[in-house]
C-alpha cells in the first residue's frame, strides 16, 4: 500500500469514497491502525486523558506531542500522520510557525489546530512555509472552559452560521482538512458539500467525507463515553479486528448510525 498523501484524500472526496482517521500516540497502535486501512492516524492531544490521566488535553504540552508524534512516525504508517498542536501553542503565528516546526520535524506530515477565522492568517503563513493544516471547529476541547462543559455546537442557526462561515474562512486560508466535532448532523452535512476540502466528523452524523474516534473509544476501554461512541471490541475477537470493523463500518455507512447522531 502507498502512503497516503493531500491528494489520495482529496480524490476520495471526489469520489464520494469515505475515508477514516483513528488516533494513536505509539508505535505499536500506529502501526496497527496503518494495518487496518485508517487513511490518517491523528496523534491527538487526547493523549492528555487517555495516557496522562487529566480531565481535559489543556495540559498537554508541546514535548508530550512531538515525543508521541515522534513514536509514530517510526512505525512509518501508510496513514497520513496528522499531530495537535497543544493549548497556547499557537495563539500567535509566530509560536504557530515555531510549534509546526517541532511538530513536522518529529515526524507529523500535517498539523491541526482548534479555531476559526482568527487562525485565519497562522494557516496561510504555515502553508506558504510546507506545514499543512488540518483545522478544527464545533467542540474544541481546548476551550472547554469557555463552553461551560463538553456541549454540542451549533445548535442555535447563529452559532451555526458562524460556524460554516468559520469554515470557509479556514478553506481560503489554506487548511487541507476540516474535523468537526459534537455538531448537528445537518450541519455538518451542510458544510462538507459546501467545503471543496474532505470534512472529518466525530459526533457530527454521517454526512461528513470521513469519521474519527479516539482509538481508546472505539476499543471500548474508556471510563465515559459519549452517544457517538461505539465499543468496536463488543463483537472482535482482536484489537485488529474491532480496529477493522471500524474502517469496514465508516467505508460502507454503518457508522456512525442514529443513535450516535445530534440533531
Ligand atoms: O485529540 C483528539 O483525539 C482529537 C479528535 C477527537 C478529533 O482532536
Ligand atoms: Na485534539
């Protein structure tokens, strides 16, 4: 298998093809999650809860992210290796550049950065210097603490107004790939035909071009799990092949159904 790149996702979208995305912050899960056909691993910051134990990724810092990047891409995964750049570590462009840097040389092909419109000018500097970037929108975990709690967005036609004018915004700034997460199925539906670049949902229904989970989620090995979330183990008689049951369900309409749905 060839290693996935912009284009290979880019043509799937074009195709109408779904594609997955699956974290993982090792080498061993890399290349497992490679393996079972993921298009993209994200080496995302929800290592903060599912490795380090908090509550929320906003402790999470920029060495955590390039040493978990890093154990990644030694795995040399056919998956595209897309890495969180942590809380703060992008609220200038300048630390945006300096922190991409880290990200790219430790191994990551395309970083992905929570926000809207004020990201707007850091996408366009980073892209313009070889960093790809995967944006952001609906629930951003690092703003927890501005939200009150994890609640869905865009529930109320002005928040999801801003959000899709968000969105566009990101696409002319640059960004190759778009996650939304915890949003109205339609929503997201609305945007992923309207965005020219491939949509990644997580608790965003089935109209996106592609799914993700965290990898600990899908392995039914999380204490909470929210309605989008479904234990891929219950019916696998391996980590491999829940991991496949995954890719298999996203690539045929089988996931995410209704119940995993916001409306
Ligand atoms: O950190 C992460 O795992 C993420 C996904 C939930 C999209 O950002
Ligand atoms: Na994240």
């Amino acid at each position: 298998m060839k290693r996935v790149t912009i284009s290979t996702l880019d043509a799937m979208k074009a195709a109408g093809d779904k594609f997955v995305m699956i974290t993982a912050y090792d080498a061993t899960f890399a290349r497992l999650v490679s393996e079972a056909g993921a298009e993209t691993i994200l080496v995302g910051d929800s290592l903060g809860m599912v490795l380090q134990g908090h509550d929320t990724t906003i402790p999470v810092d920029l060495e955590a992210m390039a040493y978990h990047t890093a154990c990644v891409a030694r795995a040399r995964p056919h998956s595209l290796i897309v890495a969180d750049m942590p809380f703060m570590s992008y609220s200038s462009t300048d630390d945006a550049l300096a922190a991409g840097t880290q990200l790219m040389q430790a191994g990551a092909q395309m970083i992905k950065m929570e926000g809207g419109t004020w990201l707007s000018d850091s996408i366009n500097q980073l892209v313009e210097r070889g960093i790809p970037v995967c944006a952001h929108l609906g629930l951003t975990p690092q703003s927890v603490n501005v939200f009150g709690g994890y609640r869905v967005q865009g529930k109320t036609p002005k928040e999801a107004k801003s959000i899709l004018a968000d969105a566009v915004e990101i696409q002319d700034a640059g960004a190759s790939l778009l996650v939304l997460e915890c949003v109205p199925a339609h929503l997201a539906a609305d945007i992923s035909s309207k965005l020219d670049i491939p949509v990644i949902g997580i608790g965003a229904g089935a109209g996106t071009d592609a799914q993700v989970l965290v990898l600990h989620d899908l392995l039914g090995l999380s204490d909470v799990t929210p309605k989008f979330v479904q234990n891929f183990m219950a019916e696998a008689d391996s980590v491999q092949d829940a991991l496949k049951a995954f890719v298999a369900a996203v690539k045929s309409g089988d996931y995410p159904l209704e119940q995993h749905t916001y409306t």
